[in-house]
C-alpha cells in the first residue's frame, strides 16, 4: 500500500474515534503496529495527530485540515487512473448519481472529456461541491446538484434534505466512492452521514460502481454502508494483487469474488 493511501485511511480512524491504539489501528489496516507507529510520527509532524502512549488522539484543527483539500492532492495520478477506468464504464445517454470524494473528481473530469468528445450525452447528480465543478458548464452534460447541508472540510452534501432529494432520483448508475471494505465487515464509512447518502444512493441505482484505491481493501470504518454483494463492481489499482504491497487486500479480494463483484484493477 502507498505510504500516502494509509496516511489517509489512518487519519480518518483517529479522526472519527478522536483516539486510537496501535493495536486497533493495526487490525483495522492489515499492517503491523511498528507501520502505525511510523505513521502515526508522520501525521504528527503535520499536525495531524497527537502522539499517545500506545496510539494517538485527534488534534482540534480544521475540518479543512483533514478533509477534503488534504486528501486531494494525494496519490492524484492513481486516483485519475481509477476515474477513467470508471467513466469508461458508463454508457451514452446514461442518468449517473456520482458520489463525494476525491477519486470521484476524477471520475468527473473524464466523463466531462468523454462528453466533449461526442461519448455522450451525460445526465449526472451529484452530492460534492467540488465534483459539481467539474461538470459545471460542459457540454454533453446535464448537471444535477443535490442540495443539503455542506460538511464543513469536507464539501460534500449531507443531512434530510440530501436524503429527501435523493428519494425522488432512479439512477442507471451510482458511482460510489468508499472508505473501506472488508470481507467480513462489507463496504464501510468513516461518519454516520457518508454512509446514510451512500445507502441511498444504492437504493436509487439500477447498478452500483465503487472506486477506491487499494489502501481501502482490507480496512474496516465505523459505520456499515452494505454487505459486498450491494455492488457490481469495484474498480481499483493493480497493486491490490500484490500480498507483498497489500497484505490486507487478499482475503478481502477473495471474498468480493465469491460475493460476484467484478474487479477491475488500473
């Protein structure tokens, strides 16, 4: 797993516990406690975390700090990768709910190109300010936004209103982003209200895609999303085949294929 990929995953464990131990920590990635420790001295460094005997505390900075202005800049070349992969997944004409995250920018600016490029048209919801952006304003697509509240660091959209216009949507399909995913634990959030937008939007979806890279195979988050047979599909990095690279990503690789999700590896 790239270093910056499990920077990112262990952040937001600390995050959203506010304190973590090594052994934890160290379950919930697939790694060894002597790898947490080193990231943990790494998110340190950037203010990120608080150091503690036998693990870390989150520390009270911004949202920003730790959302998504972050997280984007990380593993940005990966992340394009996957998004084309996705977007070339989706067909003319088709209604897509594109979900908040990072990747899912990417996945934004290539179904952008492949509008302009006469691949289209698109019609796309969408629940991220920033993926918005990239839709705004481009030929060959229809643009929906979600309303709701914005979560602050984040840029996403959450909270009854999200839900309440979600309920009225019937997608082709939902292009998921997630933050974890584990044999036995299934697809999996860090916060109550990223899973409760992604639950729906598998509801509201004839077909469902996730991106993710491989740091997210193998890792269990707090809030459950839905067991791996919700999805059709996942499509992620080749280092996910890797035991060496990613030790925690085989059993669950395993498992999405008796679940009969397709893999697609970029």
């Amino acid at each position: 797993m790239a270093v910056p990929d499990r920077l990112d995953v262990t952040l937001r464990l600390v995050r959203n516990a506010g304190r973590a131990s090594l052994a934890d920590l160290a379950a919930r990635l697939g790694v060894s406690e002597m790898t947490v420790r080193r990231d943990l001295d790494a998110l340190q460094a950037r203010g990120l975390v608080e150091r503690v005997r036998g693990g870390a505390v989150a520390v009270a900075e911004p949202e920003s700090a730790a959302g998504f202005t972050a997280r984007a800049g990380w593993q940005a070349g990966l992340k394009e990768r996957i998004g084309r992969a996705a977007a070339a997944r989706v067909e003319p004409g088709a209604t897509v709910l594109l979900d908040a995250g990072t990747t899912t920018v990417h996945v934004a600016r290539a179904l952008a190109d492949r509008a302009a490029a006469g691949e289209g048209p698109f019609t796309v919801a969408v629940v991220s300010l920033p993926v918005a952006d990239a839709l705004a304003d481009r030929p060959g697509v229809r643009l929906l936004v979600v309303g709701g509240e914005a979560r602050p660091g984040e840029r996403s959209l959450a909270g009854p209103l999200t839900a309440a216009v979600l309920r009225q949507l019937t997608v082709d399909l939902f292009v998921m982003s997630i933050g974890a995913v584990d044999a036995r634990a299934g697809w999996s959030e860090f916060t109550l209200e990223d899973a409760a937008v992604k639950q729906l939007g598998l509801q509201q979806a004839r077909d469902t895609l996730v991106v993710a890279d491989a740091s997210k195979l193998g890792v269990r988050a707090f809030a459950s999303v839905a067991p791996l047979d919700a999805v059709g599909r996942l499509v992620t990095d080749g280092s996910a085949r890797d035991p060496q690279l990613t030790p925690a990503a085989q059993e669950t690789l395993a498992a999405l294929d008796d679940a009969g999700v397709e893999v697609d590896f970029v």
